[in-house]
C-alpha cells in the first residue's frame, strides 16, 4: 500500500506489473498504464514534462490528462486520476480513462 506522502511531486513509481503511479502536485495523482503502446518501453523509467509522461525510448509525450499522444495510429493509456479528498490522506477518483492494447491491462 503506498502512501501518498512518500511520493515525492514528480516522481515516478512502478505500482506493479502493469501499473506505475506518479503525484503531479500536493492535490493529484494518476495512475497509468506501465508499457508504452509504440514498443513496450517501460514507462517506470520514462520522465515527466507538461503534465505528460514521456517514453525513454522514443521521447513521445502522453498526456496524463486523458492518456493521449499526438501520433493518433497508437492506443492511448489507461489513465486512472485521483485528486486529495476532504482529508489529509483521503484520495477520491475523479477520471478513469481505459484504453487497452497488447502491452497495456
């Protein structure tokens, strides 16, 4: 179980086999697909920039707003977004966004 006070802003994080977490500020975290749709690079070890999470391999940006990338021939990622609930360490859904492909849930 992960705590969200030890997710550093901006820090990606493998949640499992298929999921990885990052915290985009004090109020909002997502939670995304871990391979990229392109070839399967592991986004654990990819960067944020804009909002987006950026493939290590190929430097193609997907917007984790909505899982989206500006090459439209690919599958989006599952994007799961939560913001900071009425309580200091409550956590509430606010989007899910499921796009599914080989590499991805």
């Amino acid at each position: 179980i992960l705590d969200p006070s030890e997710l550093p802003i901006g820090t990606i994080r493998p949640l499992s086999e298929r999921l990885c977490i990052t915290r985009l500020d004090e109020d909002r975290m997502v939670v995304f697909s871990r391979y990229c749709p392109h070839e399967g690079a592991d986004l654990a070890a990819g960067y944020l920039r804009d909002k987006c999470i950026v493939c290590p391999w190929h430097n193609l940006p997907f917007d984790l707003g909505n899982g989206s990338s500006s090459c439209k021939s690919l599958s989006q990622l599952t994007v799961v977004d939560y913001i900071r609930s009425e309580g200091k360490n409550a956590w509430k859904t606010v989007d899910v966004y499921e796009h599914q492909s080989k590499n991805q849930l």
